[in-house]
C-alpha cells in the first residue's frame, strides 16, 4: 500500500523532471479529522469545505503546472466544484441519445468536462481522512518532489488540526454517554518547519493563515514567515476569505480582492510569477 503510494508519487515526479522547466504543485485541501476512539464512532474536524484548493488546483493547471491534490475524502474536486454547487441544473440537462451515450447540453457544464479531460494526466489526486494520514502523506510526497528543486511548489490550504489524541491514548471503543466526556488533547507537532527546512527545503512554499480576528492577521502571518523561513504566507479571515486574502512575504504585503470571478484566479497569478522569480534567485 505505502510502496505503491510512493511509486506513484515517484513516477509522477519522474516524468515532470525530465520535461524542460516542468512545473510541479503540491496543493493540500480540505480538513483534517482528528479520531477520538480506536474504532471511531467520533472525530474532531477541522473546518474546511476544499473549495479553495479545488479552484486552486484548476489555476495552476491552466498555467501549465503539474499539480499532486493531496485532498480530504469528500472535500471538494477540482472542475466538479462548480458542478456540485449545481447539481440539479446538472441532472437535469443531462441527455440520454439513441446511441445509449449520456451528454450534456449546458455550455458550461460541456466545458468544465472539456477542461477537466485536457488537463486529466497532469493531475495526480490523493486523499486523506486522518490528520495523521495527512502528515504522513505529505512528507513522502515532499520528499519525492526533491529532485525538482525549485521548480516544485508546494502551497499548504488544508485546514490541519493543532491538536489531537495521541494512539496510546485512544479508548479502544466508543466512548459511553452515561457520563460527561473531558478531553485531553496533545498538540500537532509543527509540521511546516519540516516541510519548510527538510522534506521540501528546496521548494516554493506557501502556507495558509486563517484567523477569524483581523487585528491579528498580517502578524500571525508575520511570525510564521520568521519562525518557518518559507518564502509566502497567504492570510485569510473565516468570514472574507472568498473575497479577501493578503500576500506576505518577509519584504512586502499584497491585498489581494475579488472582482466577479473567483478570487484564486488573481491570487494564483500573483504567487506564479513569485514561484518564476524565486527560481531565477
Ligand atoms: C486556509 O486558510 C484556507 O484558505 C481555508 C479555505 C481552509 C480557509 P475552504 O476550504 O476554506 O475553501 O472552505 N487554510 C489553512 C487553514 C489552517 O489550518 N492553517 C493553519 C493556521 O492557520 C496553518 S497550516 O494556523
């Protein structure tokens, strides 16, 4: 399981590293879950819906990236987002011809397909469910982008919980109801200072903030740039973070916001041009 894991990772990567300035993302999405029982009746979620990954991922796509979606099970799929929030449209404009073939007859479903169909092999999709899936898959899919230096980016959305239940501290079976539930929980070793100096140290990294108080943000942003030594921290607020995000790096802070369409358009055209200028550095 773990070596077909990483031989897929590896192929990926070896195909990209031999195609002249090939560009590799790594895009990780969606929530962690957090298991509060050895067999899990519960779990302790991060919130994230994958909408920003997702639109993410088709962005570096379309500017000719590679990109390996490390993605929480269920969370949203690039080009499917913009389907799922239509499902019923999508249904119901779906046609069934003499020949048996199923079509669909909305422009903009026909063209998402198309989209998704063009960029298909450039995309390798992951999942994950458990923070501790999570870490672990991160680490060996760092550590095989290795070998394309600069050229990986690697560009950390998903929402990863700071806290959990260690495995010797697991109740093996449901917890009972009769009594009130305490919890102790430890906290999630850092794991951006590993990406950022070890598994992915010769990498683009950018990393998320998210906050829900605004006086704190650009500092929260700050400080994880001085403590981590990562090239970007993109800042968001629960609340605005479809229409607000904030660029930080250690010399400057962008504001980036929303016209009519999504806002990962102009973020992601902002870090591409950050990625080409830290691979000329
Ligand atoms: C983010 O800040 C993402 O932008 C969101 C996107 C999760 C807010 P959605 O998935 O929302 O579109 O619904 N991701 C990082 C969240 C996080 O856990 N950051 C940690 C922190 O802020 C650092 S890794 O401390």
């Amino acid at each position: 399981m773990e070596k077909e894991f990483i031989d897929s990772i590896e192929a990926f990567v070896a195909d990209s590293v031999k195609i002249p300035d090939q560009k590799v993302a790594l895009v990780t999405s969606g929530g962690t879950c957090v298991p509060l029982e050895k067999h899990a009746v519960r779990y302790l979620e991060n919130f994230s819906t994958g909408r920003r990954g997702a639109l993410s991922v088709e962005q570096f796509l379309t500017r000719g990236y590679k990109v390996i979606f490390l993605y929480r099970d269920g969370s949203c799929f690039p080009y499917l987002t913009q389907m799922k929030n239509n499902q019923e449209k999508f249904l119901k404009n779906l046609i069934v011809g003499r020949n048996g073939r199923t079509t669909i007859d909305d422009h903009n479903f026909t063209k998402l397909i198309e989209e998704y169909k063009k960029h298909e092999s450039s995309l390798l999709a992951l999942k994950f469910m458990t923070l501790q899936e999570y870490l672990r898959k991160l680490r060996l899919v760092c550590l095989a982008l290795q070998p394309l230096h600069k050229r990986a980016a690697v560009y950390l959305a998903a929402a990863v919980s700071d806290f959990y239940v260690p495995d010797d501290k697991l109740p093996l079976h449901k917890i009972q109801s009769s009594e009130s539930l305490a919890l102790t929980l430890e906290r999630t070793p850092k794991m951006l200072g590993h990406v950022a100096q070890q598994w992915a140290f010769n990498a683009f990294v950018v990393s998320f903030k998210l906050e829900t108080d605004e006086n704190i943000l650009i500092s929260k942003c700050r400080l994880a740039l001085s403590n981590y030594g990562h090239q970007v921290v993109v800042g968001n607020l629960l609340e605005t973070r479809y229409n607000n995000v904030i660029i930080v790096t250690s010399s400057s802070v962008v504001n980036v916001n929303a016209t009519s369409e999504n806002i990962e358009i102009k973020l992601i055209s902002q870090l591409y041009l950050m990625h080409e200028q830290f691979m000329t550095s």
